[in-house]
C-alpha cells in the first residue's frame, strides 16, 4: 500500500512536469543546444567525466551518450521526458525524505515545489542537460533525514550521481558527515554513504581547482544585482532563495533553543538552504537554474522549520502563517511562471528544422546544413551538421 501512494505521487509529480512542457517539448535547449549530443559523438566514453562550464557534470553527458540512439529529430521529445522523470523522482524522494517528520500532507509540498518551481520557468523546464539542479536538492533533503537508513541504497545511488554532477555536493557532505559524528554513527552503511560523499566531493574539487575556471563561471558578464526592468521574476528569483533560508534559520534556531535532541534537521536544512543560495549566488550571480535548487531547498526548509514550532500570535500560530504566506507566494509565482519561458520555445519545432535540413540535403548539392533552433534579434544559435551525420545520426553512438 505504501508503495502505491509513493507510486501515485511520482505519476502526479510526473503529470505536472510534463504539463510545463507542452511548448518546450518541441524545441531544442538553446543552453547547452547539440553541445552535449555533438561531444558524445565525438569524443571517448570517458570524456563524459571531462570538465563542461567548469566541472564534471557526468549524468547529463552521460544520458547524451543514450540520446544519441534516438532519430534527430526526436531529440526533443525524449530529452524532455527524461527531464520530468527525473523530476518526478527528485520530488517523490524529497517527500518521502520529510514524511516521517512532518507527515504526508506537509511533505507533498516541497515535492510538489521541485515539480513547480518558477525559477525553471525560464531555463530548466524540459532541459535534461540541467537536472544537476534538480538532484541537489533531493541529496539536501535525504541527508538530513532517516530516508539514507530506510533505503540506504537508492540514498547511496543518489550520492554518486549527484555527486558526480554537480560541484555543490560539498554542501550535503558536510551536512551528513556533522550528523554522522553527532549521533557516533558508524555503521557501515552510513561509513559506505559517507565515503561516497567524501570520494565525489574531492574529485569535484580537484576539477573544479584546477580547471580554467574557478569562481565566476560568467565572467565579468555575472549579474549581482537586479537590472533595469528586470521585472518580478528575476526580482523574486534574485531574493527568495536567499529570504526563505534566512527565514527558517529563524525559526530553526528558535526551535534548537528549546528542543533536547543533539541532531536537529531543521537547523541542518536551514544551513543547508543559506549557503546553498550563498554560494550559487557569489559563483553565478542572478541565474534561474541555480535557483531552482535554491528556493525549493529554502521553501522545504521554512516548511520543516515552522512545522513544529509553537509560537502564537494572538489565536493564529505564528509559524503555520507564515508556512502560508510563503505556500501562497510560491503558488502565485508557479502558476504566473508555470509554462516555459520564449527563452525556451523560441523559433521552429526542432523536428521541423531537422526535416528543413534534410530536404535540403537531399535536393541540393549542399554537404552540410545549418540547423538555427534559436533566434532574439540579431543573437542566433545554430549548429553545422554535414548529410551525412543529418542521414546516419542513429548510428552516431557506435562511431566510436
């Protein structure tokens, strides 16, 4: 029975991804575009461990790698797919992590965020080259919970794929390696789940160190600040991460005062969810990805925080109003931001640029074909492909 209500949110979380993707579908994700197809194509199996924008981001190569087995012009539609199955398990994981803390019905609603969340209105809706943003907060969540006791190996598959994509794994390693030594726990699930941790955290180090670049991925181009006619959505995305996590600090230490446990996974959440937006914000600045993770591992965090805290003001209880508030913006924003952003549906089906450039390669001489699947202004994004890749892309994956 348990099984089947965790199977029945996953397919709810699914829908719900998949609604958001009903324009992005048809198109081909300007940032990275065919750079991962093309790079699967070209290079060895092991370069799927090769820095991209400054780390390692293994599990999105590594599924390019699987994408170059569907026909080109499908590519939008499979990547997209896989993008909300991801999704559907990163807020299936998430509510299940907090269930035995705050019960079922409180627990859906972080799940629920990671699926909605409106930061991915404008750059992860549909983009499975991004899903490092979506695994983070799932590992933020399960480290702070009994979830790595109860299913230590999907906990421990969890780790190593997050940790291999993404360079912020240091964040959950701390978090579980304090929790480990606070509770003396040194079983050996919990000492396998920790070298895990430890293991992809060094190795995203040392390449993040040693890369060509280290702190400003975008250069002098890093936005710190809102610009002129911004507007509410990147307003919100600039100060919610970091405005929610401060808030269940709040709280969070309210709640230690008083509370006689030694591990408090409110307090770790909430820590979790400041340096989380500290961190992606002195890196990247004002950037919607990185947002993604942050406000839903702020918003899970003020959800945790208030849920069990008893403070009253007058008849209301103070912190279930504010858990309402901050339900009642997330709402508004993931219903104003729901659908993908222009940035993502921009110009041709991608299906029909493919079929523009294989007619042409077949009633032309022409021996290779530009496909511009992004087009603001003067700005474009294309791709040269010869016929002969247009022709024989299945059989990309065995070129090797």
């Amino acid at each position: 029975m348990e099984r089947l209500r965790w199977m029945g949110l996953a397919l709810i979380f699914l829908v719900v991804s998949l609604l958001r993707s009903i324009d992005a579908i048809h198109h081909l994700i300007p940032d990275p575009g065919l750079g991962f197809q093309l790079n699967a194509w070209s290079a060895d199996l092991s370069d799927v461990f090769v820095r991209y924008y400054g780390y390692p981001q293994v599990a999105p190569r590594a599924i390019s790698e699987l994408l170059n087995l569907v026909p080109l012009s499908q590519l939008t539609y499979w990547a997209t797919a896989l993008n909300s199955v991801v999704v559907a398990i990163c807020a299936v994981v998430i509510a299940i992590a907090l269930t035995p803390i705050i019960g079922l019905r409180l627990a859906a609603l972080p799940g629920l965020s990671l699926a909605v969340t409106f930061p991915a209105h404008e750059g992860l809706v549909g983009n499975i080259w991004a899903i490092r943003w979506l695994l983070l907060p799932a590992t933020c969540l399960v480290v702070i919970s009994d979830f790595t006791r109860k299913h230590w190996r999907a906990s421990l598959l969890l780790f190593i794929v997050t940790g291999l994509s993404h360079a912020y794994i240091f964040i959950p390693a701390i978090v579980f390696m304090a929790r480990a030594w606070v509770e003396r726990d040194g079983k050996p699930k919990t000492a396998l789940h920790g070298f895990a941790l430890t293991g992809t955290t060094l190795f995203q180090g040392y390449a993040f160190w040693t890369g060509p670049r280290s702190t400003r991925l975008y250069g002098d181009s890093t936005a710190y600040w809102p610009w002129t006619g911004s507007g509410i959505y990147w307003l919100a995305v600039f100060i919610l991460p970091l405005g929610l996590a401060l808030i269940s600090v709040g709280f969070s230490i309210a709640k230690s005062r008083t509370s006689t446990e030694n591990w408090s996974p409110h307090l770790a959440l909430s820590l979790q969810a400041t340096l989380l937006a500290i961190t992606s914000y002195l890196q990247l600045g004002i950037k919607s990805s990185p947002a993604v993770a942050g406000t839903s591992v702020s918003y899970a965090a003020v959800i945790l925080a208030t849920s069990t805290t008893g403070q009253t003001f007058g008849r209301i209880k103070f912190p279930q109003l504010v858990a309402f508030a901050t339900t009642l913006i997330m709402l508004i924003l993931s219903i104003r931001y729901f659908l993908a952003s222009s940035y993502l549906t921009n110009g041709l089906p991608w299906s029909q640029i493919v079929a523009q450039g294989v007619t042409k390669c077949k009633t032309t001489t022409a021996s290779q074909v530009e496909l511009t699947y992004f087009t603001n202004g003067d700005f474009t994004n294309s791709e040269l492909l010869t016929c002969q890749q247009m022709k024989s892309w299945v059989e990309w994956f065995f070129r090797r």
